[in-house]
C-alpha cells in the first residue's frame, strides 16, 4: 500500500506544479529549493507541542500559525487555512481563514485556528496579495475538493517517505567511507530500521565510490513500512478511496523528485491537468518539520506574474491516534545494560527514527523494586534505542511529563541505576505526540555472566574450523572472545548470540593448527575488568584403521581406513614405510623408506604393525603377509611398418595404429590361466583386457605369454599416445604397470610436387596428423601444419637430400624420415 502511495504522492506533487504549466523534465522536479519559513506549534487540552512532534490532528486542537517572513519582505503573502472534509463534501465558508502576513499583530504574535469538528484534511496556501486572492482560492478549492483533499494527503506522505529517505543518506555519511564491510552493516542496519532499499549496485563499486553512490546518487524503492503503512491506509480510506487509480510506471512529473532516491513513480497528472485559475497556478511544497519551523521545499520557483504561483502545503491529517507498532528484532537476544551506548534493536516503526514524533522515550525495567527508567534516543545508525544518561532532546511540559514524585528528576546512568544481578526485562515507553504509548517489552542483561564453561565433551579437532558453545549465566555483555595457544599466538574465534540468552556461539579457526595443543579462551564482557577463562584442548581426529595389505617380496604396502592423512609412517616386520602423496580417498599407498631394504617375510606371516600418527600417538594394526603380486616383464613387442607408407618411423616405442601389436611376457611365478593381463592409457580413457579364453594371450610356456591387441578395433580411430599394461591375479591382485607402446596414426601421403629449388606441395589426406615438416632432422626453418587442418596439400621444404622431416601430432618428439619421389614442375 505505502510503495503505491509513494509513487502516487511523487506523482501528485509533479502533478500540482504541472497543471498549469508546460510538462518538467524529471531533472527539473528536484525539491532543491528554499521555500518562505513557517512556524506551526498545536495545543491540545492545555498543552503545548511544536509541528515536528505532532503526527496527527485532532477536532478541536488549537494551530498557531507565524509566517516567519524578513522584514525586507517586498511581496505580500497571504496565508490562507483551509480545512477539509472529504472529496464530495465541500467545506463551508468559515472552515476558510485569512491572514495576512504583513500586518504588523501577526509578525508579532501569530495567529491560532481551531480544528473544526468534522475537519479531516489540513491546507495551506502562502499566495501573493492580490484582488479577489481569498475568494479565488476559496473557490477554487471549494469548488474541485478533491483535488486539494489528494493534495494534502500526498504532501503528508511526501514528507514521511523523504524524512527516512534523508536520514539514511545523513546516517550514511558516519560511516567510514573506505571501509567496505563498515559501509554494508551500517546500510543493511539503516535499510532494516527504515525500511529502505539501498541501491546494491553502489556496493559493486570500488571501495572509494561506494559511499557517494550511497549518499548522493542511490536509488532507494520504499519498502511497506509498519508504521508508515497504517497512517497511509488511513489516508486513503473511506471517501478518499474513489480517487486511487490504477496507473503506470512512468519518468514524467515524478523521476527526480527524490534526487533519484526513490525509483517507484506513478503518472496522475490528470488528476490536476483540468485545474486552473485566472490569477493563480499551484506549486507544492514538501515540509520537513524541525521543532516548531515547517522548513519548506520547493521544486519550482514561484511566479510573482500572472498566473502568480501559490505554495500549497499539507498539515498532518485529522485522525485518531496510530501508536508506533514497534517489535524486536530476535526476542531470544538478551541487550546489555552495561554496554556504553548500548542500543535495543527494534524496527517495524521507521517514523520512530526519521521524525520526533516518538519523544522522550524510557526503558522501563520490569523488577520488583522501583528503580529509575533509561532515557532513550532513536538512532538509525545503531538500528535502535540507544540507552543514554544524557538525552540530547527537548523535554516535554511538567503538565505532560506526569513523573511520579518517587522517582529521580535527573536520569542515572545504567551503571548506577542498577544494582540487579542476571536476566530481566524492560519496556519501551514514551510518548507519540501528545499520547503515551508501550512498545514491546525486551530480555535485558544488567550484570556480567558467570560460571563459564563449554558446553558438551566433543573434542576439537585441530586442522579444521569448529564450533563449540559456550555457556554462562548471561553472555548478552560479552565484549571480545580471544583463543590463544601460547602466550604469543592467538586463533581467530568469532562468537555470536546464542540460541538463548545463556549461550554462546563461538568458531575457531583451527585449520592453522596441524598438531593437538592446549587452547584458552579469554572472555571480555562490559562492566567487568576481569578476563572469564576457558581452557580447553584440541585434538587430532584418531585415523580410523581396516586393512594393511602387504605381498611377500613387494616393497610396498597399502593402508584403508578413514582419516589417513594423519599417518606419519609404519612399521612392518622391522621395515619402515612412509606414506605416498595423491594417494585415492580411503587408501593411502605407503612404500619402503628411502636406505631400507625389503623385509623378508613369508606368505602367510602374522604381524602386528606399528602406525605412528604425525600427533605422536602409536596404534596397532594385525596384518598378514599375502601372496606376492603379479610381475611381469615386457621381453618384446612388434608391429609391421605399413606398406604404402612412406614414412619410417623412428622411435621404436611408437608404433602404427593402423596395425595389430604383438608382445611377449615373461611371469615371475608361473602365469595362472585364469590371470589376465589389463593394457590402458595414462588417464584410463583407453582401457582393455586381454585373457586366455577371450583368444587374445597364449602360453608359450608355464612363464612366457603372448599377447594379441588390434589397437584400431579396439580403441577407435581417435586413439593415440602412450599404452601401458599390468597383469590382474585371478583374485583380483593388481601388478605394476610396464610401458607397452606409443600409438601413433600416421598421415596418407601421395606426391612431393616441387616447381623448382624453392617449396613444395606434399600431397596427400589426414595431413592434420602432421606436427610440423622440415628439410633437416634437428627439424630447424620446419613448416607448421596448422590445427584442424582438412586440405590435402601442404607447403613443405624443398628436400636437399632426398628426404624430409616430420613431426607426428601424436609424438611431437620425434622426426621421422619420409622419402617421396620429387615430381618437378614447371
């Protein structure tokens, strides 16, 4: 409701300055200027408030008007109060007052109106004396009152929107401007109290920018805002409702209004397109009330020619008392009183905390003894009610005020004020305009916590961030948490509030800390010059230990388990071994220490190894020596050089994709039947297996096996680069890997045409294969194949011998000689 009222006020208020003049551009429609100065102060049952601290009107209230003009004041103003009743009533003549701001009574002493009866809008028009000035402004709004009825509220609102919106940009301007994290938690605090939107964009800034974008060029969207909400829905309810229409986003008459704060704008500049005087256009005027001067806007220069431009300005409506509706923030945090400005996180009312509608607000404590209430004072800055023994306001009438003759004139400070001891609670209490109010009652701290103690036995875990709570009697006055190791060192804790007002959330950054050691906690709290002490320790979490698994004759072993990376070395049969980086999750691969020799253990053995932990701790593991790993060596391999192709290939590991590869093995132990012998690449993108019964191995004998692999049928045409193999024991024993081959995909070529003693054309399909052709093996002046290449001719070398160069794609390192019969041309 207040976000479409905010668009339909800054529409409205272009609209009034629209009416009778041609169409601003949004640039144009800044209230940046000064208007004449006013001074408006309302009793009501004998007492007295100025503007600023009255939110509402009410029947009968007495309005003191001073215009507060220069005495070189060259151009008479008429001051004309005009009540309202409604938009399809229009008010009597007597609801009309003039007066005249020249005569010397009213410089003096000003002039007093009473609210009439049935009055619910307050107008006032400041016009340049003229004939026929009061009858035409009479007219004129007797005449079309709704119009004016629109007005009036949509200057009030007006006012509302731009107090919250200049007092997060004022606040704003505190905060350290080269302080990132300080700029957002003071805007995030104001946007919450004052229920505003900062512009995010201002954040993605540099550092040094942020706080001007914030301050003088953001773009704020009012958010629904409690308090504001409940005096809009009353202004636009009953009779008034008829003239809410629906409209459009638009950048006429409103973008701008705001220096750009507020994004939301509505077009209703028909509503007053129609309206127009013979002597006089209408311009409005935004108030921004401070005690008893109205301080006016303006978003146009008056006119002092025909059509003379009259001020309109917009009083607070006549209506019953709204109270604050504000709430706490989290009803499970506790505020402590010992703090120095210590401040009681509320929202939901952000009027509270833009205007001086609220007034000598107090905490009133909830005990059984009488004690003195805290001054209060609203502070967007702080998001809340700062407790204060000095309140930097003005105090209301002793007729208002209504102390009970008990209690203290002069306010105590908390620390004096209070000689309670744990929990309680306090009240918000205060006045909003000329009626008392409560606000909502809060958990308050007024002594330090006590008895500290961490709360559970879970161990911490050094090497990793963890979070433990701790638990006092109160921990709302804790000031600094610090973790300390030594004297010397200290880790980073951050603490926070609890889920209740006795505990204690606190992180601590152990991931520095790759060995157990002793921790203390030092706990700070407000109003207390001794440190509270938590002493504690950290541990390494214990490994947790499944399998060792060691092969006779091997110099490896292999560990599974959980939480490995804690395993400084093992002992195994008087061998030492020490863990192997990257090994896989869950296993931890571990070989022989660099000058130990290779236990001589037997298949079937029983030992009890000795897993030393890097924290110093030993734990056993029983472990049986299993029977050795499979071990083979390569003895030699083949494949045929392809007939048609010209190229020798010149490195013996590389060999053709194109032909089958043979190889022999020879087998430690003798090789089972049912062993099978795995061949894949490095990244095991490439993989195959090779068996006795799959036809692909044959015993040659007991210990020799050959092996069969056609590499195009299995692998495909986009396999290439370097093949190894290892054998796989029937129970699934896996041996060391042996490099088996190189593959390679070798080009087509076809002719070398060359014209003469300069380049020439290699022929031929699949040239992309080709790294790089030269006319020398150190591959110097080589000509490049480009990548992606899919012609079927390529510049090359003249051969001076008979005999180029070329580097293969898929072996970069070697050149291999190609011989090609030269077909000279002309």
């Amino acid at each position: 409701m207040v976000k479409f009222l905010a668009g339909r006020t800054l529409s409205l208020l272009g609209a009034l300055a629209l009416a009778a003049v041609p169409m601003l551009h949004a640039a144009d429609a800044r209230f940046d200027l000064t208007g004449p100065p006013i001074d408006v102060r309302v009793t009501r049952a004998g007492m007295s408030l100025p503007i600023d601290s009255v939110p509402n009107l009410q029947p009968g209230d007495k309005l003191w008007l001073h215009p507060d003009l220069p005495s070189t004041q060259s151009v008479k103003y008429l001051l004309v109060v005009a009540f309202l009743r409604g938009t399809t009533n229009p008010p009597p003549d007597d609801w009309f007052t003039r007066i005249e701001t020249w005569d010397k009574k009213v410089r003096a002493e000003g002039t007093t109106v009473v609210v009439p009866g049935e009055a619910q809008q307050v107008i006032l028009f400041l016009a340049p004396a003229t004939g026929g000035d009061f009858t035409t402004l009479r007219s004129a709004v007797q005449g079309r009152p709704g119009v004016f009825v629109r007005a009036a509220q949509d200057l009030v609102e007006a006012g509302f929107e731009q107090a919250r919106i200049e007092k997060y940009i004022s606040s704003m301007k505190q905060a350290p401007a080269s302080d990132h994290k300080a700029l957002l938690d003071h805007s995030n605090f104001l946007a919450s109290t004052l229920n505003l939107k900062p512009n995010e964009e201002c954040f993605k800034r540099p550092v040094d920018q942020q706080s001007t974008c914030l301050t003088q060029s953001g773009n704020q969207t009012l958010l629904d805002d409690g308090h504001g909400e409940s005096i809009a829905a009353t202004l636009a309810t009953g009779s008034n409702a008829d003239l809410i229409t629906a409209a459009s986003t638009t950048q006429l008459a409103g973008a701008g209004l705001y220096s750009a704060y507020v994004g939301a704008v509505v077009d209703l500049v028909r509503v007053l397109s129609g309206l127009h005087t013979a002597k006089y256009q209408y311009i409005p005027a935004i108030a921004f009330p401070q005690q008893a001067s109205l301080n006016l806007r303006l978003n146009t220069p008056p006119s002092f020619h025909n059509p003379k431009s009259v001020i309109v300005i917009g009083l607070p409506a006549v209506l019953a008392i709204t109270p604050p509706p504000l709430r706490t923030v989290n009803e499970k945090q506790s505020t402590c009183l010992l703090r120095p400005s210590a401040a009681l996180l509320v929202d939901g009312a952000p009027l509270v905390f833009s205007t001086n509608y609220a007034h000598n607000l107090k905490l009133h404590l909830n005990t059984p003894q009488p004690t003195p209430d805290i001054p209060l004072t609203a502070d967007a800055y702080q998001g809340g009610l700062v407790l204060t023994s000095d309140p930097k306001r003005r105090e209301l009438p002793p007729s208002l005020t209504d102390e009970k003759p008990s209690m203290p004139s002069t306010p105590l400070a908390p620390s004096a004020a209070f000689q309670s001891d744990g929990l309680l609670t306090g009240t918000i209490i205060g006045y909003w305009g000329f009626d008392r109010f409560t606000g909502p009652t809060l958990p308050l701290q007024d002594a330090p916590g006590k008895n500290w103690r961490i709360d559970g036995d879970q161990p911490l875990i050094a090497g990793q961030d963890e979070h433990i709570e701790i638990v006092s009697t109160g921990t709302a006055c804790v000031q600094s948490v610090v973790a300390e190791t030594t004297p010397s060192r200290s880790i980073k804790a951050e603490w926070k509030p609890g889920d209740d007002p006795a505990r204690l959330d606190v992180t601590l950054a152990l991931r520095t800390a790759s060995a157990p050691i002793p921790l203390k906690l030092y706990i700070r709290q407000f109003g207390d010059a001794h440190l509270e002490t938590v002493s504690t320790q950290t541990f390494s979490e214990p490994a947790k230990l499944e399998t060792l698994v060691f092969h006779a004759g091997d110099s490896t072993a292999m560990l599974r388990g959980a939480a490995l990376d804690q395993v400084k070395q093992i002992e195994l049969g008087g061998a030492v071994f020490v863990p192997q980086p990257d090994s896989p999750p869950g296993v931890l691969e571990l070989k022989l220490a660099s000058g130990a020799g290779t236990p001589r253990l037997h298949v079937g053995d029983k030992l009890m190894a000795k897993i030393a932990l890097i924290d110093g701790r030993t734990l056993p593991l029983a472990a049986t020596v299993a029977q050795p790993r499979p071990s083979l060596t390569l003895l030699d391999r083949s494949a045929r050089q392809p007939d048609a192709s010209p190229i020798q290939l010149v490195n013996k590991d590389d060999l053709p994709l194109t032909q089958p590869i043979s190889f022999s093995l020879k087998s430690a132990m003798p090789f089972p039947r049912q062993e099978q012998i795995e061949i894949a690449n490095m990244d095991g993108s490439l993989h195959a297996v090779l068996s006795i019964a799959a036809g692909s191995l044959l015993l040659q004998d007991p210990h020799t096996v050959l092996g069969n692999l056609d590499a195009l049928k299995t692998f495909g045409g986009s396999a290439f680069g370097p093949l190894r193999l290892r054998a796989i024991a029937p129970d699934g024993t896996a041996g060391d890997w042996l490099p088996l081959a190189t593959l390679v995909r070798l080009p087509t070529l076809g002719s070398l045409q060359c014209p003469g003693d300069g380049a020439c054309a290699l022929m031929g399909t699949n040239l992309y294969l080709i790294d790089a052709v030269s006319a020398t093996p150190d591959m110097s002046n080589a000509f490049s194949v480009p990548e992606g290449f899919l012609g079927d001719s390529i510049s090359v070398p003249y051969p001076e011998n008979g005999t180029l160069y070329l580097r293969l794609r898929d072996d970069p390192t070697s050149a291999n000689a190609v011989t090609l019969p030269i077909q000279t041309q002309p």
